[in-house]
C-alpha cells in the first residue's frame, strides 16, 4: 500500500543538526496520519506522499520548515517564589506567564496554545525560562524509512491522529496528554516520557 492521503503511517526516523550530532533516534518508529493533518512536518509529507513500505530518505529541513526562528522575546526571567521546589534546568512548564499582565489580545492568544517553558537558568531568587522549542533557529537534517502503511478507521480521521496516539513533538517529552494540572503557570513540571504510540507535528 502506499503512503496518501488518509494512511496511518509507521516510521523509523534518525534527527540530526547540520553538522550529523544525533539530537534523537528513538527505538519505537513514530506513527502519523499522512494527509495534512499537522501529524508531521509539511515537508517530510511532501517527501513520503506516494511511497512504499521500505522506501527510505535523508532530508534537511531548515529553521523555518521546522521549528521556527528563535524567539528572544519568548526568554522570561520570573520570581523563583513561583515555582515549586525542588527546581532544576531542564524542566518544563506550561503557561503563558504574563498573560495576566497584559492586554486581552494577548491572552486571546492564550487559549489557543500554551507555550511550553523550559527553565534554562536558577538563581537564589529568579529563574529563567525559555518558550522557544529546544530546535528552534536549528537547521534539522532527518532520515526516515517507511516501516508500515495501512489504512485510517473512520474514528482515526475524525480524531486527526492514530488510534491511541497523541501527538508527539521531536526533541521534547509528550505534553499533551490533556491533563488538568497543566493548564496553570507554573503548573506542574512535565513527564519525561510516556509510553503512548509517537506521532509527530
């Protein structure tokens, strides 16, 4: 069967930067719903749409096809009071801190999406967050190989992912796992990591 519009899509995928550094190799292939539904990169679909099982490809993608330019405006210093203890670089929280602070047009913005923020600094009384995803402003190189195609259930299409699947971003933990505590900033720190089916957008 080959890849098209409305095929759920098995792959293995290798994530480097420009200069071949492995950023991720996960051991599970990621599992999509090809057709522009936002379950990968525009580009990689372009590349797959019409393929067979087996068919395999090393493609570059830069900052704009992926994950943005980086942002300055999305680096937030915030009063360490905000946080829970203890707090390390590297975690993650959910929440457009001064959304609060700001005009409803802002926040109109708000609900769309939360920002995940990742502390980057602690010091004894602020911390520094960073809203840009981890890859932004990189030029990503992927090599991918169609592990399994097979047709969408009626239920797959209508929720806009694999069955069991929720969508997985590269370079950072699943987040959207829909739970209620999140939706706060600070919020809780994200999970590392799940053992949900990998999609990604």
């Amino acid at each position: 069967m080959k890849i098209e519009k409305n095929t759920i899509v098995s792959l293995r995928y290798k994530l480097t930067d420009a200069q071949n550094n492995v950023i991720e190799e996960p051991d599970s292939p990621m599992v999509y719903l090809h057709g522009g539904y936002e379950g990968t990169f525009p580009k990689i679909e372009t590349l797959l749409d019409g393929q067979d099982i087996g068919y395999e490809a090393t493609i570059q993608l830069e900052p704009n096809e992926a994950f943005g330019d980086y942002d300055p405006e999305l680096l937030k210093i915030e009063p360490r009071t905000r946080f829970p203890e203890p707090l390390e670089v590297g975690m993650q929280f959910e929440g457009v801190p001064d959304a609060d602070e700001e005009s409803d047009a802002v926040s109109e913005d708000a609900d769309d999406e939360s920002l995940i923020y990742t502390v980057t600094d602690v010091a004894d009384n602020q911390v520094v967050l960073d809203g840009n995803h981890p890859l932004a402003g990189m030029a990503l190189r992927f090599w991918v190989q169609v592990e399994d195609v097979r047709a969408a259930t009626e239920d797959e299409i209508e929720n806009r992912h694999p069955e069991g699947g929720e969508s997985f971003t590269f370079g950072m933990p699943n987040e959207d796992e829909g739970d209620d505590e999140e939706d706060e900033f600070p919020g809780n720190p994200l999970g590392e990591n799940d053992s949900n089916p990998r999609t990604l957008h």
